[in-house]
C-alpha cells in the first residue's frame, strides 16, 4: 500500500506538475498560463488540450469532495457520509462562485492556502511522532472508534481528546500564524525572519518539541497492545 501510494503520488501528481512547467516555459507563459499556452499550440492540440482542461480536474475534485465528505462525517457522527459529502459539495460551490463575482478569489485561496499549512503542519509532525514511537503499529479496532459511534479505546484518552497533544498543536498553529505572510494578513514575528514566510517550520518545530516533552513516554499503541493476529501479520519470523 505505501508503494502504490508513493507511485500514485509520483504519476498523479509530479508528472503533471512537471508538464505544465514545461509548457509555461515553451509558451513563455508568466502570470497566466491559459491564454499563451492555447496561442503557441497548433490546430491539432487544441482538442486534447480542450479535453484535458475540461477533465482534468474531476478525479481531484471527486477526491477533495470525498475527503471533505469523511471529514464532515467524523465531525457529526449523525450524518451520513453521502449526506455529508453533498453539504460541502453544495457549501464549496457557493464558494466558488461568491469567490468568482464578490471578492478576489485567488488572493482568498492564497491566504487560505498559507493559513492552513501553519496550522496543518505541527499536526502532522506530532502525528509523525507519535508513529515513531509505536514503530507504525497500531490497534485497527480503537482507530474505528468514531466511525463506530462508540466510545472507548486506548486512543480515547480524555473524553476522545489527547489534551496534551491538543496543547502542543495549538501552541505550534499560534507560532505559526505569527509568523505567516499572506496577501491579507502578516504575522508579528516576520521582523524576524526578514519578512520570509517561515511560518510552518516554526510552527512544526514548535509544535512538534512541545509534544514531545509533555509526552516524554511511548505512545499508547505499541506492539503489546495490539491484538495477536496483528502482530504475527507485522513481525518477521526468525528461523
């Protein structure tokens, strides 16, 4: 699974990424890339590049959508995930057009792109953490505590919030959104850093060192807690 999800990520998402760089270049594209990209290209192009920017982004939007759509979900246990899913779908297109005609769009996503990866990346580090520590060895039937409106699990901790780790993420977002330089919004501590966005290495850094002296232990899901049939599946055999 790890593979595949690397070579998924590579051919999704590198490859693309690393076409529309070289088209910018050939149709010496700047600040738009649409408009020359379609006068540089011949007669015969023209169709498939139709196709593709009609196309294209369907399956990232189907995967934002059910994203959004399981995140909703774990959030209101009542609702049902394609019920979910169809509440943001119709909230991010009213966005999308109020974006369109009210205000300027691509400076909103900006700052909201920069916002989110402040706030993001001390949970992903405390995440990563706390994968070190139980080798990548988790319990499957406490993970599915929420999808099965139960209770209980020894990743509940206190009423299903790890309040130490909740401290360390906010702590770390709160650096970071100081440290942020949006279109919209610039953070205190840019003096700083001269005015370079370095907001999600400190909030990362931040977040992450504080976690792990409020938790100086292991994490709860080591391979003692795990079930027997899980850990023969994850342990080699010697012979």
């Amino acid at each position: 699974m790890w593979r595949a999800t690397c070579l998924g990520l590579t051919v999704g998402l590198l490859v693309p990424q690393l076409f529309g760089t070289f088209t910018a270049l050939a149709a010496r594209g700047g600040l738009e890339y649409a408009g020359p990209l379609v006068a540089a290209s011949p007669v015969w192009y023209l169709v498939p590049l139709l196709i593709a920017a009609t196309a294209g982004s369907v399956g990232n939007a189907g995967l934002m959508l059910y994203s959004m759509g399981l995140d909703l979900d774990a959030i209101l246990p009542k609702a049902t995930r394609a019920r979910a899913t169809l509440v943001v779908a119709a909230v991010a297109t009213a966005f999308v057009f109020a974006g369109h005609f009210a205000s300027d769009a691509q400076t909103a996503m900006t700052s909201f792109v920069l916002l989110l990866t402040a706030i993001g990346t001390p949970w992903a580090v405390i995440t990563l953490i706390g994968h070190a520590r139980c080798g990548g060895v988790y319990d499957p039937e406490a993970l599915q505590v929420f999808n099965n409106r139960s209770r209980g699990g020894i990743y509940w901790f206190s009423a299903g919030w790890h309040p130490r780790a909740t401290v360390s993420w906010a702590v770390g977002a709160a650096v970071g959104l100081a440290a942020v330089s949006t279109p919209l919004y610039e953070g205190p501590l840019l003096a700083l850093t001269g005015g370079i966005d370095c907001s999600f290495v400190f909030s990362g850094i931040v977040g992450g060192a504080l976690y792990a002296v409020l938790t100086p232990n292991r994490a709860p899901a080591t391979a003692t807690t795990v079930p027997e049939a899980l850990r023969e599946a994850t342990t080699p055999t010697v012979r």
